[in-house]
C-alpha cells in the first residue's frame, strides 16, 4: 500500500531525530518500521503516525 507521502520500502527519521528506519507496512494514517537498535543490537519493528516521520533526503 502507498499513502500520498510514502511508500513501503522508503527510509525515514522520525521528527524527533532518531535513527534511520525503513517502511514495512503502511494504512492511512500510521507507518510500521524496522530499525537497528544500538543499544541492544537488534532490529526491532515501531508503529508512529505518518505525520510524525519524515523522508530521508541523500
């Protein structure tokens, strides 16, 4: 599924300024990630609303 701003597979931060994380599964309103946790060196998965999340521009 694709929303107006995102689509599965996209790299982005949260506004806050966290680590990279990439698009997994997406609804209208809420974007599921998988990122690299540092502290315990492992991926784990986050549920933010797509307003929250930015694109990560390279």
């Amino acid at each position: 599924m694709e929303n107006k701003n995102f689509k599965i597979g996209d790299v982005v931060f949260l506004n806050s300024g966290s680590p990279q994380m990439t698009i997994t599964q997406l609804t209208e309103t809420h974007a599921t990630v998988t990122y690299w946790n540092t502290d315990v060196f492992k991926f784990e998965e986050g549920v933010f609303l797509i307003e929250t999340i930015s694109l990560v521009m390279y």
